[in-house]
C-alpha cells in the first residue's frame, strides 16, 4: 500500500492524483502527522506540471464544474479531504459525465457533505466577520475559520466594501488577505499580529454591546438556538460575545 | 452621534418586530459607494432568544400619538421616551455597516405628531442614507398607516423592503385594541404598493427594477384575540394572493402591558411554530388553506400540519418514492422541499431503497409510514397505530406528575415551539 504525501496545494493533489488513479487501495494525504499502517510505503509528491495538467484535462472534459468541487473539497480543514476528492475524482473519471446530481452514491454523497461544510461556513463568515477600524484608517478583521475560506470570502467583501481599506486575517493558518482600496493581495503572517486601533472604535463597539442587549426578548429564551446558529467555537472574534 | 442610552431605548421599542430578514435584493455598489444587498440575506449575529440580527432596528421616535392596546410604546404608557435625528441614524448605521455587524436598516417610528409628518422624517432619512452617505446596502422601511401615498410610493424608490404590520387578524379586533388604525389604513397602501411594483415589473423599457426589489412583508400578534388559526391563515392566503407578500410573519403574544382586554399570560410558541409550518406548506408544498385548517378550527399541537393532513388523507398514501410526481412526495410529512429535490435528482439514476433515502439525509422518522421504497413499506398501516407512534416518538417526556402547590410551568416545548 502506498502513502502519496503532497504539500497541500490543489497542483500537488492532481499531481497525486496521477498515480493514485489506478493504485487501488492507496492513501493521499497532506497531514503534517499521521498513522502508517503496516507494509505502507510513503510516496512523497512534487508537483509535475505536466500530470497536473493531464488529470485536471481529463476532469474537465468529464464535467467542466467538477474543478470547482475538487478545489471546495480540498478547503476542508480535516485530514481525510484528498481521500474524499480522490473518491469524486475516480468516480467522475469512470463515468465519464457529470456525476453531481447522483445523490444516493456514496462517493458523490460524502463529496457533497464535505463542499456543503466549506460553503456554508464560507456564507457565515460573510456575517460573522468583525472589522476594527485602525489607526491608519485600515481596518483588520481577524477571523480563525475551521475551513480554508479567505479566498472565498474575499470577493464578497471586496464588492461590499470597495471604498475601504482592509486586512482580513486568518489567525488558524497565518494568511492575510489586504486591500488598499485599489487591489488585493493574500500574504503570509507572523503568529502574532499587533493592530493599534482607532480611538473610535471601543466607543462603536460598546455601542453595539448595547444594541445586542437591547434587542434582545428576555421573555423568549432560546439559547440552544442561538448557539445551533452561532457555534461558540466563533464566538471568540464577536465583541457582542466575548467574555459571555 | 447617538448615545448608549437613546439606542437602548429606541431598539427595545423596536424590537417587536419579528422580520429582520434582508433577502430578497441584489442591489449592487455604486463606484465611491459603500455596501451592497446580498440576494440570499446574511445573518450577522444571533440573540440568545435564537433570533438573528441582520439589519439595525431602531425607531426614529417612540412618541405616540397612538394608543393601541398591545403596544409598550402607546401614548398613555409611561415608558422612557426618545428620538434619533436622520443623521445620527445614518452616521450609526454606516459605522456599524463598516465594521460588518449588520447588514443594513430596517427603520421604524412611532407616530410622533402626524402620520404624515412622521413618514416625512423617515423619507428623508432614507433618502440621506442613500444620497448623502452613498449607502448601496438593504433598508427595510416600516410604513406608518394614513400616511400621504406620495410619501409612500417615493419611500419604495428608495428602499428595499417596505412592511405594514396588520397586527390583528380581523377588523373587530382591530376596533377594540387599536381604535386609531383600521383595516383600510393597513390594507389600501399595501395594495396601492403592489399595485405599483407590478406595474414596475410591466415597464419593459427599465432595465433595472429599483421599485421595492424585496417586495412587502407584514406581520400578525397571535393569541392577543380570539381569532382561530383557521381564520389567520386565510388572512394570510389572501394577502399573499392579493398583494404579492414575500412573508407573513406570526408573533405570540408577549404581555408588555396589563389591561383588562388583554390575556394575561403568554401564548405558548408552539402556536407561533404551528402556524409559520403551515405558512410554509401554503407557500412552498402547494396547499391551500382549507386544506390545512378549517375556518373555525385551530390547528393541531401534537403533530405538524402536514402531518395532520396525511392523517385525515390516508387513502392517498403510501406513495412509491420512485414514482410518485413532486407535488406528492412534497406532501408526505417528514419529507421537506430539500429532502423532494433530492429524491427527484438521484432517482434518475438509480432506484431508491430506504437504506439510500437514510445515506441521503431524508427525514425518515414519519416518512417511512406515508411511503414506500422500491415496493416495500417500512412503516405501519394503521393510521390509529401511526398517529399513536408520531405522538409517543414527538413527546414521550412531556407529561410530569404535578403538585398541589407547583406553578403550572410551561413545558421546554411551548417555550420554543421545537418538538
């Protein structure tokens, strides 16, 4: 049994992906730490351009919508994504059609779980994202998503908020994306960010603590709702949540 | 700017109002502009009464010169009172826009002098929200009844969502708890607005549609009269018929104010849950309201509509999943709108069995007695049996031994209106 290690990247998966086709029970993965079974060999991957280009060939030539679930897949934050899209891929590959809409297959069921995660969480950042207004007038938004969904998000906000310069950092994985107002480019960054912030800014934040409570009907308690809606696992980013 | 102290007061005026949804529109930016409206709608934060919040709610004023009955903010109560002027609405709501807490306005007032005059003041607020401040996001504007229709029809140029609350369900009601509004001063903008939107849509020479792009919603307070839900969701039928409505919303009564007309206790949520099921099934599964209740009739607390409906209706079941047309499998309760569209999709591809309908993440629990999979049927076919079953599996914990000197306390159930 082989162990195909790639470094994560979408390149590197179908560079895998070449190989693993065909190698019937064989592993992908790009976790930094896991279990090897016995008599498994490890692969390491590099990406070859060339395979690359053959496999996404034959994907797209399959279903040209397929390169966009395999790349959703592949944001997810647990270990086991590439053996997801790995699946997708050999049963796309072996129809030779689009296989999205056959919905009671295995394969094409568990594919759609792991992209729903990625979408939906994507569509709750879009509304749990908090921005702080900086010094220099920059505002920074930290966010630590369980997914790989800076890329995502970022159209959303660029739309929205075209006339205001922006950093939306994803503390989980060290990626920045920034805005000047102009273009926007995705950065590495170091483990700690230190923003000073606008004097502004505690004066708007205790403003809308205020509203939250306000708004609130104390008659209605409804907290397993509210917290089936809004994981606690985010609340850490939310001012009108923090120290709650 | 506005202070913590005049927010506070003008949101908890405000937040009554159910709707706060901030769908429906695909307003795009303007260039030097900021915010957009997202078709879809987002959610921005959740209260710990499960509520969202997308939009700041706020009153303009909380003076009244009303004196409805059910209403914290009617003229003889003695409650702090305030009011926002247009600017410091805008100013806090671009501030609160920029740093992604909400996703637009959703302003409302009291009747601070006359009905005119008080729409004249949220005009202009929205007009400088969108002229002045280069505000592109969603506003949903509350309409104030008897205002000017001129008012009216300029104000839905502007916004995105316009509601006028109906708050009673019928005319008597209306009468006895809020003797300044009538039916005709709710209904007849509502018309005239529909009227005009539809008349929009006809203008073939527009390229963008700019007149209320969300459409109307209102909203009804359950349990405070005597009226019946079967009465209520014809109501709502033919509102929704009539004026195109995107919502109904339903709200169980709260009691903010004692009077001797008023009940004095809350109306459970299970009602409230109750009848927004079955507002779905009128705007979703294709039923009409006689379908679901009777004119006289309330609807049932220990199954959901459709549930009772399939009951009443078991010559028409089981239905085979691998046949049956969509406006079938859309009635067999447990079954969503969802839970339809992906029968349909993979069906085409290859026959169904009830193991596949568990891996797919259909709903089984009532299901599996309405239907059958490649023949078989899993459920039982007695419909006593099934409506036992349904009761047992709901709410087996629901009963509790009761003591002489224990408050009668209201189950998790009717507080929630989860089964």
């Amino acid at each position: 049994m082989n162990v195909y290690v790639t470094d994560g990247t979408e390149a590197c998966f179908y560079t895998a992906a070449f190989a693993a086709y065909a190698d019937k029970d064989c592993v992908i993965t790009s976790a930094k730490r896991f279990q090897l079974s016995v008599g498994a060999k490890v692969v390491r991957v590099e990406t070859d351009a060339e395979k690359q280009e053959r496999v996404l060939r034959k994907v797209r030539a399959c279903d040209p919508r397929a390169p966009r679930d395999i790349s959703l897949i592949l944001r997810r934050g647990c270990d086991t994504r590439e053996m997801t899209a790995l699946g997708y891929l050999r049963l796309l590959v072996r129809t030779g059609a689009p296989v999205r809409a056959r919905l009671s297959h295995p394969a094409v069921i568990e594919a759609e779980q792991e992209k729903r995660k990625v979408t939906l969480e994507a569509h709750r950042f879009t509304g749990f994202l908090r921005f702080m207004e900086g010094q220099n007038g920059v505002y920074y938004a930290p966010f630590a998503p369980d997914n790989d969904i800076l890329e995502l998000i970022l159209p959303h906000f660029l739309r929205r908020l075209a006339d205001q310069p922006f950093v939306i950092h994803d503390t989980a994985r060290g990626l920045a994306g920034m805005y000047n107002g102009k273009e926007c480019v995705i950065v590495q960054t170091a483990e700690k960010v230190d923003v000073p912030l606008a004097e502004s800014e505690a004066y708007f934040c205790g403003l809308w603590k205020e509203y939250y409570r306000a708004v609130n009907i104390a008659q209605r308690p409804h907290e397993k709702q509210m917290k089936g809606y809004m994981p606690v696992r985010y609340w850490k980013f939310l001012p009108e949540k923090r120290g709650t | 700017m506005i202070d913590a102290e005049r927010l506070k007061i003008l949101t908890e005026s405000a937040k009554y109002d159910v709707s706060c949804s901030s769908s429906g529109s695909a307003r795009a930016n303007k260039k030097g502009g900021v915010g957009n409206a997202s078709p879809a709608g987002i959610c921005h934060s959740f209260t710990p009464d499960g509520r969202c919040i997308s939009l700041l709610k706020i009153l303009l004023s909380n003076r009244c010169a009303y004196n409805c009955l059910y209403c914290p903010n009617r003229a003889d109560a003695d409650v702090p009172r305030a009011c926002a002027t247009p600017d410091e609405i805008c100013q806090l709501t671009i501030a609160f826009y920029r740093r992604n807490y909400i996703e637009g306005l959703f302003l409302s007032s009291a009747v601070d002098g006359s009905p005119d005059a008080t729409m004249e003041r949220m005009l202009e607020t929205v007009i400088r929200l969108r002229k002045v401040y280069n505000f592109n996001g969603y506003i949903h504007l509350k309409g104030i009844p008897r205002a000017d229709r001129l008012l009216t029809s300029r104000a839905a140029r502007y916004v995105d969502r316009m509601s006028y609350n109906v708050e009673l369900p019928s005319e008597a009601s209306l009468r006895l708890l809020a003797p300044q509004k009538s039916k005709e001063s709710v209904l007849l903008p509502m018309k005239q607005l529909a009227l005009e939107k539809r008349a929009d849509a006809e203008d073939k020479g527009k390229r963008r549609r700019t007149f209320l792009p969300a459409g109307q919603t209102t909203q009804m307070i359950v349990g405070a009269s005597p009226e019946t839900d079967g009465r209520i969701l014809r109501l709502s039928e033919a509102m929704y018929r009539k004026f195109s409505l995107k919502r109904v919303y339903y709200s169980s009564y709260v009691p903010v104010v004692r009077h001797a007309l008023l009940p004095e206790k809350c109306t459970g949520l299970l009602r409230e849950h109750r009848l927004y099921q079955a507002d779905w099934l009128l705007r979703f599964y294709g039923f009409t309201a006689e379908e679901i209740a009777g004119e006289g009739e309330n609807l049932p607390e220990d199954c959901d509509p459709k549930c009772a409906w399939a009951l009443k209706n078991m010559h028409l079941f089981p239905v085979e999943i691998n046949r049956a047309p969509l406006e079938m499998l859309l009635r067999v309760p447990g079954i969503g709108s969802l839970g339809a569209y992906r029968i349909l999709q993979a069906r085409r591809y290859a026959v169904l069995g009830f193991a596949d309908l568990a891996k797919m993440r259909v709903v089984l629990k009532r299901a599996k007695h309405f239907i059958t999979c490649d023949g078989k049927f899993y459920g039982s076919e007695n419909p006593t049996t099934v409506r036992t079953m349904l009761r047992l599996e709901d709410g087996a914990a629901k009963y509790e031994q009761l003591s002489m000197f224990s408050s009668p306390e209201v189950s998790l159930s009717a507080l929630t209106g989860q089964l």
